[in-house]
C-alpha cells in the first residue's frame, strides 16, 4: 500500500530537462528511473519514479503541472 501525500516539492532536472532529484519535507531524493509517466501536458503530467533517500529505495509517484512540482504517492520498494 502507498500514502496518499498531496504534497508540494521542488524538483531538480538535468541539462536537458530530465528529473533527477527532489527535496520534500527537508530531504532530497536522487531519481534513479522513471518507471511510467502518464497524462497529458494540458491536465498535468504524472511519473512514477524509483528513487533513493536517507531510508532507502522507494518508488514515489510525481505530478507535474507546468512548473509545479507535487509528491502524490509513496510505495516501498
């Protein structure tokens, strides 16, 4: 089971736009791989990504709208 989370974060990308990394709630996570993303650019895109924090490996799952960044989900891996 995941958490429902909601909540904002800010996202870092790399020299050509790819997402590489996060910081939520005081904490960065590096994105090892983008597993699916889904959605279309007008409504908002989501990614489901593999990452890894300060507890470990987790799979989180990333919505973007524009320039907003939010964490919806997080599953362990």
């Amino acid at each position: 089971m995941g958490k429902l989370l909601n909540e904002p974060i800010r996202a870092e990308h790399d020299t050509v736009g790819r997402l590489t990394a996060y910081e939520w709630r005081g904490t960065r996570y590096a994105v090892n791989e983008v597993l699916k993303t889904y959605g279309t650019a007008p409504e908002g895109r989501v990614y489901r990504v593999r990452v890894t924090g300060a507890e470990g490996v987790a799979v989180a799952e990333l919505g973007r709208d524009e320039d907003r960044w939010r964490i919806r989900h997080v599953f362990s891996a």
